[in-house]
C-alpha cells in the first residue's frame, strides 16, 4: 500500500518541527485522524503502526455514510465497537 509512506513522512517532518523548535519527542506518539472515506488509509495507518512507527491512536472519523463503522462493528473487539458506534452517533 502506497499510503504507508503518508504515515512515515508525516512522522518524520512533524520530528523535524520539533527539533527546530527545540522540542523533545523522545518516547512520544503521534495521533492521526482518517476520513472514513479513505479506508486504504486508515488501512495503511494500521500497518504503518504495525511496521513500527510509534502511533498512539488511529482514529477513524465517520458520518451517516457508516459503511466502515459498521463492517469494524462486525468484527471487532467490544471496546473498538463502543467507540466506533460512538463516534457514529456524534454526527
């Protein structure tokens, strides 16, 4: 998947912010939010995080059009439904 590379790039530019600023990111995950309309996105953030890249949380943004809260409903851990249909409600 081609959009793994968004994952890493957005990482390291956002490590070289912090740098110039004199920040320290030691230990530190990142948070990225995807549109539900992208599925190979967030697909690809779920593999970035698994290759190693340190993200904290992949949050999946929906709206009415649920498609993908409700296949993740379907096969996922009680905790991810909750969120999932949360954030579906919310909308």
């Amino acid at each position: 998947m081609a959009q793994i590379v968004y994952y890493f790039y957005a990482h390291f530019r956002w490590q070289e912010d912090a740098a110039a600023r004199g920040d320290r990111f030691d230990d530190v995950k990142v948070n990225f939010v995807v549109p539900t309309g992208n599925f190979g996105n967030a697909l690809a953030g779920f593999y970035a995080r698994e290759m190693g890249l340190p993200v904290h949380k992949l949050v999946i943004a929906t709206n009415h059009n649920d498609i993908l809260c409700v296949t993740l409903a379907a096969v996922a851990t009680r905790s991810l439904r909750c969120s999932c249909l949360l954030l579906f409600r919310l909308c």
